[in-house]
C-alpha cells in the first residue's frame, strides 16, 4: 500500500483580487454578529409586501390558506365540446 499526494484541484484563488477581498469582509461581519444582505431590497410600502403580511398574519393565526389563483366572479357557461365527423368509405375488400 503506497501513498500518494495530491494538490489542491480546480482554479487557483488570488488572494489580493477584490472578491476575495468582499468574501472576507463579509465573513469577518458575519463572525462580529453582524447582517449579511444579500438580493435586491423589498420596499416596504408596496401592495406586494402588504399582501405578503396578510398572508404572514393568516398562516401565524392558523387559518387555511388555498393555493393558486382564487376564482372568477363571473361564471362563463361551458362550451359544449365540438364534435368531429369522420367519414370512413369502403374501397374494396382485402
């Protein structure tokens, strides 16, 4: 039984390029206890943000939410279903 070594695989890092210098930043925030942000920020006065906190509020008061979109006021009749004819003729016998 032999050993071997190996190196390290993949593309090397560098050490002094500015994303490296960002992810220790970050991490070094992130071990002071600080916040990470990350993604665009939400605005806290938009319609979105206020449905979400209604739908937050319903689920923490234990009522059931349904998925999807809800229903149309309006309801349409039903089509009725078209019906193809199909015409088969007789050529000859085999």
């Amino acid at each position: 039984m032999s050993t071997k070594t190996t190196t390290k695989r993949g593309r090397p890092t560098v050490s002094t390029s500015a994303r490296q210098a960002r992810l220790e930043a970050r991490a070094t925030r992130v071990a002071a206890g600080g916040e990470v942000k990350r993604g665009r920020p939400a605005s806290t006065g938009s319609a979105r943000q206020a449905k979400l906190a209604i739908k937050a509020a319903k689920i923490a008061a234990g009522e059931m939410i349904k998925r999807g979109r809800p229903a149309s006021a309006v309801t349409k009749a039903p089509k009725a279903p078209k019906v193809k004819t199909v015409v088969v003729e007789a050529v000859g016998t085999i």
